[in-house]
C-alpha cells in the first residue's frame, strides 16, 4: 500500500498523542501528507423561552474552536517534523465527524488512538476507533493506549 494522504485523529489525550506520533511517522516514510481531525463535541444548547440559544453555549462553542486549533497546531509542532499539514475542525459527533473529514480530504488512512477500554464502559459508550474502522472507506490504524510509540 502506497499511502499519500493520512489524516490523524487527535483529541486531548495520551493515545491520541500515540496515534499522532504514529501517524507522523508513517506520513514520513511514505512521504505523505498530513492532516490532523479534531472533532468539537456538540454541547448540549440550553434554550431561551424565545427559542434562541442561550449566550453561555455560543461562548463554549467560540472557546472550543480556538482550543481546537491550538490543539491542532501542537501537535504539528511536536511531531510534524516539517510534513505538510492540513487543520480540520468541525462540530459533530466523534466517529461520524472522522468519517466525513476523511471522506471530504480524500484520505488513504486513518489513523486513530483507543483508550481499550472493556465491559460495561465499552458496552454503554462503544467505541470511536472501531465505528471508524467498519464505516470508513480507506484503512483505519488503530494505536492502543497500551502501545509504546518510539
């Protein structure tokens, strides 16, 4: 497989932070581009009586994008090591929102970290990584929390 084009999925933690690496390192040695995906989480709006939305949710969504992209941006400079790289951030849901950028950039894999988390947790919330990997159209890598990242 000869990839061109992988979009790494980054959030605020640990195995996301493996996964960019990961991701990085591969988009080297194929001489791929990069772009890294934060999926903003819509908060749940509170609404007005007049059926507006109360100021407090269009404050966190203004936050939420800028944290975004300076997320976005650290994680270039950590591990971009000069690839190119694309920013994407949008409002959805996690898997959903992966799914889409990777679709819309046009990406030959997907690269993804998981918390491995087992049992009810897993059972009640499922998973992002493995939504991604049976809905997507390109290959998804999946880097395990559990995982060492050299």
């Amino acid at each position: 497989m000869n990839f061109k084009k992988i979009l790494i999925a980054v959030d605020n933690s640990t195995c996301s932070e493996k996964a960019a690496k990961a991701g990085y390192d591969m988009a080297e040695k194929f001489g791929a581009e990069v772009a890294l995906v934060n999926i903003i989480e819509p908060v749940p709006a509170n609404v007005n009586p007049d059926l507006t939305l109360a100021p407090v949710f269009l404050e966190t969504y203004d936050n939420s994008e800028e944290n975004s992209h300076i997320l976005l941006k650290e994680m270039e400079t950590k591990y971009g090591k000069g690839i190119t790289t694309t920013y994407l951030s949008i409002v959805d849901t996690a898997a959903h929102g992966i799914i889409q950028q990777s679709d819309e950039w046009g990406s030959d894999l997907i690269v993804i970290g998981t918390y491995g988390r087992t049992g009810l947790y897993h059972f009640l919330m499922g998973s992002v990584a493995e939504h991604v990997a049976r809905k997507s159209a390109c290959p998804v890598l999946i880097i395990p929390n559990k995982c060492e990242v050299d």
